[in-house]
C-alpha cells in the first residue's frame, strides 16, 4: 500500500527462479535476497524502516521472543523441530 500511497515506480518483473540468476543479474534488477535463517530475518528487520511502525515497547518484546524462539530450536534437531512445529500449526 505505501508504493501505491506514495506513487513508487513499479520494480522490474522478475520472470525467472532467482535462485538461478547470477549476482550481476539480481543486481541489475534490484533484486535483494531474503535472509536465510531466523537469526538474519531478525537483524535484517531491526534494520529496516518497518520497526518505525512499530512502537519500542512492542518490538522490544518481539525480538525477545524471537531471540527466544531462535535460541530453543538451536538445540533442537531438524526432526524434532519439524514435529514440534506441525504439532502446533
């Protein structure tokens, strides 16, 4: 909704698995890999604007949780955290 409030130019389509693209191709498109663990998500989203949406409070408490969340399932395996995980959703 920003892009369209704030009249944004439309980013280039992307008609192609970017996983095969070399590093010159994302960067010519302006297309940024998404962060590849819980850990990196979490740092890459302190980042970014969006925690300006959110109050201190509120995302103080976020990253506790996940800091949490990710520090429990590092001592987990892979097997039990798929479990655990379609236990609950």
């Amino acid at each position: 909704m920003q892009g369209i409030e704030e009249q944004l130019a439309q980013p280039a389509l992307v008609n192609t698995d970017p996983s095969e693209m070399s590093e010159s191709e994302l960067s010519k498109l302006e297309v940024v890999r998404l962060p590849d663990t819980a850990k990196t998500a979490l740092v890459t989203m302190q980042a970014s604007a969006v925690v300006s949406w959110i109050s201190a409070d509120m995302l103080a408490s976020y990253v506790l949780l996940r800091e949490a969340e990710i520090a429990a399932a590092s001592e987990q395996s892979l097997e039990a955290l798929t479990l655990k995980y379609r236990q609950v959703f």
